[in-house]
C-alpha cells in the first residue's frame, strides 16, 4: 500500500513537472523520478524495519516477563525498551533522537523528568501533543542510561519491583513507587 502510494505521488509529480518544465529533457525527469522513487523506498523500509523492532521490543518484553500481564510499568519504561531495541545493534546511539534532544535542550523544551515518568498512561505519549516524539526521545534516552551505565544492576532490581506491584500500589503516584 506505501509503495503504490509513493509511486503515485512520485508518478503525479513527474506529470506535473513535465507539463511545465520544457527545459528538463525527458530522460533527466525520469532519472530523477526514479532516483526519488528508490529514496522513498529505502526511507519506508527503514521505517517498517523500525516498527517491527520496536513492535518485537515490546513483545519480548512481556513473554520474557519484563513487562507484567498488569501493565504496571511506568511507559518511559514500555517505551524506552521497545526504542532501545530499534537501533542496529540494540542499545546504540540513535543520532536523530541525539539530534531532536540536543535540538529540545538548547530550546528548553525538555519535559521535565517527573513528569515524563508520572505520564498518563490511558493517553500515552499523546498526552505531550506536539512533544510526544521527545516523550519516545527521552524515554529511550533515560532507559538506555539505565541500562548502559554503572546503574544497570539498581535498573534491574526497579524493574523486579516493579512485576511484583499489586493493585493496591495503583493509586500512587509513580514516582513514589
């Protein structure tokens, strides 16, 4: 479906071009529509790659336990894992979410990290509206610390804690949990 999508969009904008561009020889709007074609279908491959990684991140997580049947993890949790396991190898830098954070920094747009882990979890990420991708950006980030660091055993007994909540412990705030 995205590919057909893209070959008409790509099929659309060479009709138009040569409508109106007499000075562009055919064989150089071809080229060039050909050119954007594969670039289109390189940048949608990436991408389902991508969702299928994160897709599978998150279930690995809950058949391997790390995510309860409960759904008691905090999302920065959720989601900090499944981003973490889209990067080729797992756990490495992803340089467009340095970029969009470094980019959040400097702006001081940053969502203060209280808030991000006390997220709502009935609304997600699209709570933040036009920040959730920095939602997903910093999540990775704070899980790919957790588990990168000197921290990483501390990480692992939070995430045990974490399986063995009840529902009593619901009505806390995350944070406090």
């Amino acid at each position: 479906f995205a590919r057909s999508k893209i070959d008409r969009a790509v099929d659309r904008l060479t009709q138009a071009a040569a409508e109106r561009a007499e000075t562009v020889p055919a064989e150089e709007l071809n080229r060039l529509a050909e050119s954007e074609r594969q670039r289109s279908y390189t940048a949608l491959q990436r991408q389902v790659v991508d969702t299928l990684r994160h897709e599978g991140g998150h279930q690995l997580a809950f058949s391997r336990g790390i995510h309860s049947a409960q759904g008691f993890e905090h999302l920065w949790v959720q989601e900090g894992l499944a981003q973490f396991c889209e990067a080729i190898p797992m756990g490495t830098l992803v340089a467009g979410k340095m970029d969009l954070l470094k980019r959040a920094h400097g702006a001081r747009h940053l969502i203060p990290w209280p808030e991000l882990v006390d997220t709502p979890t009935p609304s997600g990420f699209a709570h933040y509206d036009e920040k959730t991708d920095l939602a997903y950006a910093q999540s990775w980030l704070l899980f790919r610390y957790l588990m990168t660091s000197p921290l990483r055993p501390r990480f692992m007994v939070y995430l045990d804690r974490v399986r063995a909540l009840t529902p009593h412990d619901l009505g806390r705030p995350r944070t406090a949990i």
